[in-house]
C-alpha cells in the first residue's frame, strides 16, 4: 500500500550502492527481451568491484546476464546490460531516472548502471523502497531476486542475499556495499499475501536490522 510502519531519517540523502541494481533491472526488463543474445566486449569486462567474470566474445542472453547483476552483485553485467540496451551507461541512466520519476522516486539522481560511487549517484531509504514496491510488481525479477542459486550460460551462481536463508517468506531484493556508502540493503518479504518492503543505507548491521524490522512490522 506504500504506508510506512517505521522511517528514520528516511529522507536524507545517501548514495545507495548496489541496491541500485534494482533499478538497472527493472528498467532492462521494461525494454528488451529477457531471451535476447548478447555478445560480449572488451570493454565490458573486468569493471571494478564485484564481478559476474564475463569473457570477450561470449554470448550470452540478457536473462543471464540480470542473474548475474542480481545474484553476483556484477558491475560488469551492469554495463553490459546497459550498453547493449542503450549504446552508453549515460543514456541508460537516462531511463533510470526517468522511471525513478514515475516511480515518485522525488529526491533521486542515478548516473550509472552497477551503483560505484558518483557525486550525482544518490538516493533515499523512503525512494529506495519506492523503487523496491515497484520492482516486487515485475514478476520476472522477482523470481531472480528470489533464486539462491542458478546455473545459466555456463556459471553457477549464488545469491548474496543472505536475508533469502534467514527470514520466512523473503523474495529478495538486493545487497550493497562501498566505501563512501557503506552497507546497503532493501528487502521484501511475503507472508500470507501481504508485502513489506524494507531498507538500510549505511548500516553495518543491516541483516540484524531488516530482520528485526520486518518481524516487527508483521507483528504491527
């Protein structure tokens, strides 16, 4: 329903991390063909941080590669995704933000697919749940997000979603981590057909968190 049990300092802006993955693949689902087969470049491998290990020159569709950004955490699935969709990271981000607008996602800048650090690369705990209510609409995703482990296109991968283990009735959504950004965590659980979206920015201890929250907010 979008009504919020429990906000603190929801509003304040902070950058988000690999929960922006979220967005990369919601909007990917939005505007091409999960089955559609992608080939890799040079140019797409080895980005910074965490990685799917794409290979120069193998194919792959973009199914896998959204496993490999939701499971693997990978920034280089990010831009592969990006750049086979849109020709460049910027004009994807493009349509990031403009569904970040739909989405009543207010105080919200995304420039880049995979999360790394940027001055005009932030977001809200309130907007990041806006996004995370959005995303747990696209069936697809969900059932990504909620795979713990998958072997596609010749990888077997493994989500780095602990919360999928630990709280009943989680179907994902996606973890995060830099320097300047810290630990970055929205979730969703399902319980007896309602939804509760939550979600840390900056938070160290944010499985204990979202556990402690989302009990609580059934409980409410």
């Amino acid at each position: 329903s979008g009504r919020i049990l429990y906000g603190k300092d929801e509003h304040q802006v902070r950058p988000m991390a690999s929960t922006t993955k979220i967005m990369t693949a919601l909007v990917a689902l939005e505007q091409y063909d999960p089955e559609a087969e992608v080939e890799i470049r040079q140019e797409w491998c080895g980005v910074e941080g965490s990685s799917m290990y794409l290979k120069v020159g193998e194919k792959l569709t973009l199914e896998t590669l959204l496993y490999g950004l939701l499971l693997c955490s990978g920034n280089d699935a990010a831009v592969a995704i990006a750049e086979h969709i849109s020709g460049s990271q910027e004009d994807f981000a493009k349509l990031m933000n403009a569904t970040a607008r739909e989405i009543g996602m207010e105080d919200s800048s995304f420039a880049n697919p995979n999360g790394l650090d940027h001055e005009d690369h932030y977001s809200t705990a309130r907007d990041m749940a806006r996004l995370a209510c959005a995303a747990v609409e696209n069936e697809t995703l969900v059932r990504m997000a909620s795979t713990r482990s998958v072997t596609i296109g010749g990888r077997t991968m493994t989500n780095h979603n602990k919360l999928l283990n630990q709280i009943e009735g989680c179907i994902g959504l996606k973890t995060g981590y830099t320097m300047a950004a810290g630990r970055t965590l929205v979730s969703c659980v399902e319980r007896n057909g309602q939804r509760l979206v939550a979600v840390t920015l900056q938070d160290g201890n944010d499985w204990a968190d979202h556990e402690s929250l989302l009990e609580y907010g059934f409980a409410t």
